[in-house]
C-alpha cells in the first residue's frame, strides 16, 4: 500500500513539474521577464506570456494584463481581430512582439502583434500591501495583485467615499482613496476592464468613508501605482 | 487613465458613415420648419451631451445651465449626459444617427457636424432660427437676456459654417499655447523673448537635452527630462503649416497636407527627437506633468489645460512630491513669422439635431441658445483657460472683473489661466482654422500621425530618411482613406487612375447578364409577334 502512495505521489510531482516546466520554457528567440525586464525603452521584445484579463478590444486594437510567473506584461493596443479577441480568456497563452515603451510611468508592450499557443498560466494574487509606498512596488507593476486591510479614505472636500469621471452617465473609470499606516494612494476601477455592471464598480459606488477592504486588481501605473481594482470586499 | 481611443472611435465611426447615409435616405426626416410659436402647453423632455475636462466647475456650470433654463421653461426637461471626449460623443452621435436616437443638443466640433450632416436632414441649420424675431437671437419671446447676432464673436460664428450654412453655434473658444519653465530657461542662459520661434525653441531644447557623463541632465538635475513637448501633434502640423503659407486643405476637400513644407517639420522632429528633446503626449504623457516636475521646458498644450500648468497648479496628475518650484510663463505657440503670428482657434460647439417634432427642436434651440447666456458664458470660461464667444460676454462687467483679479487666488483666478486666457483674446484676429469637410476630421488625425510616427522610429532606431518619408506618406493616405481625395475631387474619372481589375471584370459580368436578359426579352417578344400575325 505504502509503495502504491509513494507511486502515485511520485506521479503526481511528476505531471507537477511537467505543467509547472511549460510555463518556464520559453521558445527560440524569446526574452525571459528578466531579460524584459532590462530590455531598453524602445526595442523590439518578444515575450511569451499569459492572458489574465482583457482590458478592451477595438477597431482590430486589443489592450491586455498579462502575466508569467516571473512578472507581467500589459500588452497595449495590439494588432487582434474581434475572432481572436474572443479566444482569449484568462490563462490562454501567447507570444507578443513588439515594442517596449513608458507612459506615464507604465512600462508597457506598445505597437504588438501575438499569436496565440498552447498553454495556461492563471496567476494567483500577490499581497503587495507591505510595498505600499516603498520603492519594491514598481517592481510588481502590472501584476495581479491583492491589499489587505485598507480603510476607505474621503475622495475629496466632499466627503464622498469615491468619485465618477463621468458622474452623470456612469460611462467611464470610478477613483477612490484607500490608506494603510496613514498613507493614502489612489486605486480606480478602469470602466474598460470593469464596467459598471461589475460586481466591483457596484461594491465601489456602495463603499463608505471609514470602511475597511481587501481587493484584488492589476498593478497599473499612472505617474505612481494606481492599480486597477477588479474586485472589493468589506470587511 | 484613457488615451488614444479617440482615433479608432473616429475610424470605426467614418466606417459607418455610408450605412446612415445611405440606407436611412429613404425614411429620412423632413426639414426642420419653424413653428409659428413654441407651445408651452406640452411637455417636452430633451436630450443634452455635454463635454467636460473633467472640472467640476465645468459640470456645475452645465447642471446650474439645465436648472436655469428648466426653471424659466417648466415644460421642458433636460437631460444631461457627460462626457470627458470629444471622439467618444463623435462615435455615440454616428451610432445613434443610424438608429434615429441622436441627442437633441450637443457639444461638437465643426469637423464632426461634417460627417453628421452626410445624413438626410440630420442636425438642423440654424440660420433661419438666428434670424427668427421671436426666438433667434435677441428674439421678442426668449425669456432671457442671450445676445443679439451681432453681440457674437463674427469670427467665432464663422467657424460654424459649413456648405455656405451654420449648423451650429460657437460655446467656447480656446488655441494652444506654450507653457515655458522660465526658471530652467534662464539657468541655460537664455532669455525669454514675447515670441517664441521655431528655431529658438529647437535650440534650446538641444541644450535642455544634454547630460552629464552619468545619465543625468544638466538642466534639471534629475534623470528624465524632455526639454519640448507637444499635446496635440496634429495641431502641430496645421499651425507649422500655416505660419510657412504652405497647403493643409482647400474647403472643397481637396488635400494638400502632403507637400515639402510638411516634410521639412517632419525632419525637424526626427532631428530634435534624436537629440533626446522633443516628444509627444502619445508618446510620454501629459506635457504639464513633465513641467510641474521639472522635466519639460516647453510644454504646448490647449489654453483649456491652463489649471494643470505650474508649480502651484489647482489641478494635477502627479503626487505633490514631484511637484518643482518654478517660474512660468505663458506664450503663443511657437511661431515661423514673429512679426506675424497665426495659432489655431479651437473649442466646442453646439449643434441641433433634427426630430420629427418642430416643437421638440424648437425647445433644442432655445436651451442652446441659453447656452449663450452671460452666466454660462463667464461662468464656463472662467472653469478654464477658455473665452466666452459672445461679445456681450466680453464687455461685461463681470467678466471684466474677472479678468482684473488675475493672481488674487489660486483656483478662480489662477494667475496661469487668466494669462491663457488673455492670449487668446489678445491674438482673436491671430487665429484660425481649416476647412471643414466630411473627410476633415480624418486628415487632421493624417496629419498628426505623421508627427507621431517619426517621433516614434526615431526613437526605435529605425533609418528615417527621404525613402522612409515617402513610405510614410503612403502608410498614413491608406490607413485615413485620403487616397480616396485627390485634389479636385469629384472631378473627372481620369483623376481616379485605372478601375482595378476585378471591378472591370464585375463590370463586364453585369453588362453581360443585361444583355442576355435584353436578348431574351427581345427574343420573347418577337417570336409573341410572329404569333400574334
């Protein structure tokens, strides 16, 4: 019996290493997150990375998070027909090329092209809340991330908890203030990614000044981390 | 953050074009005909899309706007929709044009009325409304004081015509101007001078550029640094063009982007971009985040961005520690002819959509016409680094005040704006604008991408050279369909080239089918005849 488990545990670790090793192995001519990573603004990049969540699709232009398990990838408008767009789902590998460019302080892969391959690689959130504020964080952008034990700050002089760019239709992002060790930072629910049917944009728009969350999102970056919350729990 | 979606929105929306302009012409509405009185007796319930720059001043004013006019109008309701872009309104109008659910009222740009208006009876023309006595301008039943027509802006008014008739109304007007680290400029050893020239801002840039030995910038200290950096590249292009006399358009729609002077701003670019000291908003980010952090020493952007500019800017995008202390002044754009400047003239305007109910457009009018009002006027321009487009506005005294109390406090009469603002109505016989025709907002998009693309395979180390220009050209009139305008379009087929081979060949098909089918009938009613006898 004892031989039987040791087999089957050994089988086990097996197929383990065998499904852990296809998101290691990188094709010919393609970087690793490390060799991305120090790739200069500018230059043509290869990646072979994992669809964790479709930010938009339009006119043949897809916007993507991307994710290995090294580090991630946000794919910026690449070249995707409204067929493809529709085959991508979270896991769903594929190989960018394209260009790796700065906005705003998001480091991004601009002007692409992908293809998609055989693989699954869903990330699972990193506790990023003990980075906040440190200079370790940049090092998670565009990661799935998760912040523990956030209160809920006033938006502004109003006092509201959060605020609509567009207050009147609701089509478009929704900014809030959350703290930790009395230091504030800015999170947003980025209408294309999470509408306002979304469970998220619906938990936003209830939060109030003083409660404490958990969420989970993608570690965006506008001139500083402003992550894109995908979900919000209160506590 | 959003950035360009506009100009997918404004490909995808041209791409529509044809279907609302063509399957919808057999129920299209009637023309608008001016009812003989507005019935207060009926309700009615209208539809207002409105722009913002994400201000809440600017949404105040709009909902302090609808309340003003509802109360002075019981029986029309008006509803609101913001938006923050002009390319998202563009796209939601060309959808809903198709499915016959336009807004009543909305904020615009002359070049998208263009494309509107290739619809049958689409947005109203509005010059029989100006004229009318008892609800045009200045008109015996409004009950408010809007201004008479020759209290408007002549000029500003003109920007709303297209095919010889207005089909909207100016709301606000704004150029672009320069936003200048004066504190950095000095330290470099320049002076400052009342206008900028190309020349003088290339060089100077240059200097900006340059590093020490371990990466990091002379000018500022800090390890980033784009000494020049410009917002809105496609006015770039339209402003160079017109300061050197050289070709854009003609208001036919006959294309004239594509000419040398156009080439020596594109070589400009590609030289200043490899120097490290030029870049663009597509490109890097907002030019005013770059100033406030001591990262830009010329900034050009819209005088309607004048709140985001300077150290102690009310509106901002970076985090107050990246905030530098620095001296700031406000300039025309950079200019080829001091002694003669030319900046563009730019700003929403308000269009009227066609119903099937006078009545409904009728109350359309008279709530756009309210936005002429002083209150709205003043009250939005001072949001921003705008002008209010009426002179009734103008030679108020509330607006004069206003003006008067530039630097008192740092929000209303935020010193930056008010000097913005007085650029524009110190340069009003300066400015310009291009012709408007339904292909004009796609050859302004053409002409900023050129801009953009060169920017960009410069700093890709790609080879830009006269062959990569050419190739350029080419890219940029196929992908914006401009090679469907050629200068004298709707001339002779000549003009067009060759018809390819398959439509010669769909052609020969199709007379080949008529005459079988001509042959057959002739052939039915001749052996009939031989019956018959």
């Amino acid at each position: 019996m004892k031989k039987l488990l040791l087999l089957a545990f050994a089988l086990m670790m097996v197929f383990a290493v065998v499904a852990c090793s296809d998101t290691d192995k990188k094709g010919e001519g393609v970087m690793t997150y490390a060799e991305y990573d120090a790739a200069e603004l500018q230059t043509q990049v290869v990646v072979e990375t994992y669809v964790q969540a479709k930010q938009s699709w339009w006119d043949n232009k897809a916007t993507l998070y991307t994710q290995d398990k090294d580090g991630a990838y946000f794919i910026y408008e690449a070249a995707c027909s409204e067929a493809d767009y529709a085959k991508l789902t979270p896991g769903t590998k594929i190989k960018v090329t394209g260009y790796k460019a700065e906005w705003s302080g998001e480091i991004e892969i601009a002007d692409a092209t992908f293809e998609i391959e055989t693989g699954n690689y869903v990330a699972k959130a990193e506790d990023v809340t003990s980075l906040l504020g440190t200079d370790d964080l940049v090092k998670h952008q565009n990661k799935f991330v998760s912040f523990k034990g956030m209160k809920v700050e006033a938006y502004d002089e109003s006092g509201a908890a959060f605020a609509y760019k567009d207050p009147e239709g609701k089509s478009d992002d929704l900014y809030f203030k959350v703290s930790k060790d009395g230091k504030t930072y800015d999170f947003c629910v980025e209408y294309y990614l999470c509408g306002k049917d979304t469970d998220v944009y619906k938990a936003v728009e209830g939060l109030k000044v003083g409660d404490t969350v958990d969420m989970e999102g993608f570690l965006y970056w506008y001139n500083g981390a402003n992550p894109h919350i995908t979900s919000v729990t209160v506590k | 953050m959003k950035r360009g979606k506009l100009f997918p929105a404004l490909l995808a929306a041209l791409l529509l074009v044809p279907l609302f302009a063509s399957c919808h012409g057999s129920r299209a509405l009637d023309p608008f005909v001016m009812p003989e009185s507005f019935d207060t007796g009926r309700q009615f319930e209208i539809t207002f899309w409105a722009k913002n720059d994400t201000n809440k001043t600017q949404m105040k004013v709009y909902t302090d706007a609808v309340a003003g006019f509802e109360a002075l109008y019981p029986n029309v309701k008006v509803n609101l929709r913001f938006y923050t872009d002009y390319g998202r309104i563009y796209n939601d109008v060309i959808t809903n044009i198709a499915t016959r659910t336009t807004p009543n009222v909305c904020v615009t740009y002359p070049d998208h009325i263009a494309t509107y208006i290739t619809g049958v009876n689409t947005v109203v023309p509005l010059d029989s409304l100006f004229a009318d006595p008892s609800y045009g301008f200045g008109g015996s039943e409004l009950r408010y004081d809007g201004p008479e027509r020759d209290e408007m802006v002549e000029k500003f008014l003109d920007e709303c015509v297209i095919d010889g008739e207005h089909y909207a109304i100016p709301f606000m007007r704004s150029t672009e101007a320069c936003y200048i680290n004066v504190t950095m400029l000095e330290s470099l050893g320049y002076e400052l001078p009342d206008v900028l020239t190309w020349d003088f801002v290339w060089e100077v840039s240059d200097r900006a550029a340059e590093k020490r030995e371990d990466g990091i910038y002379k000018a500022n200290g800090q390890k980033t640094m784009i000494p020049f950096i410009y917002k809105s590249t496609d006015n770039m292009m339209i402003q160079y063009l017109a300061q050197r006399g050289a070709g854009y358009s003609t208001p036919e729609g006959d294309i004239l982007l594509f000419n040398d002077t156009a080439l020596s701003l594109l070589r400009d670019v590609a030289r200043h971009t490899a120097t490290g000291a030029f870049s663009t908003f597509k490109i890097s980010s907002y030019p005013g985040n770059f100033l406030n952090a001591g990262q830009c020493l010329f900034a050009v952007d819209s005088t309607a961005g004048a709140t985001w500019m300077g150290s102690l800017a009310p509106h901002a995008d970076i985090p107050p520690e990246q905030f530098v202390e620095y001296e700031i002044a406000v300039r025309p754009i950079p200019q080829a002819d001091p002694e003669n400047p030319k900046m563009i003239s730019q700003g929403p305007s308000v269009c009227v959509f066609n119903k099937s109910d006078p009545q409904e457009v009728l109350a359309s009018w008279l709530f756009a016409q309210y936005l002429l009002t002083n209150d709205v006027q003043i009250g939005y321009a001072s949001s921003e680094g705008y002008i209010p487009v009426t002179k009734k506005a103008h030679q108020s005294e509330a607006y004069r005040e206003y003006l008067e109390r530039g630097g008192e406090d740092g929000l209303e009469h935020y010193d930056v704006k008010i000097a913005a603002t007085q650029l524009l109505l110190s340069n009003i016989d300066r400015t310009f604008v291009t012709p408007v025709f339904n292909g004009s907002a796609s050859l302004r998009d053409a002409a900023g991408q050129m801009i953009e693309n060169t920017s960009k395979s410069v700093r890709r180390r790609e080879t830009v050279d006269d062959a990569y220009f050419e190739k350029l050209v080419s890219d940029v009139r196929s992908l914006y369909r401009l090679d469907q305008h050629t200068p004298g379009a709707g001339g002779s087929g000549a003009e067009l080239g060759k018809l390819p081979g398959p439509s010669v060949a769909l052609i020969a098909a199709l007379l080949v089918a008529w005459l079988v089918m001509g042959g057959v009938v002739l052939a039915r009613f001749l052996h009939n005849r031989e019956g018959k006898s």
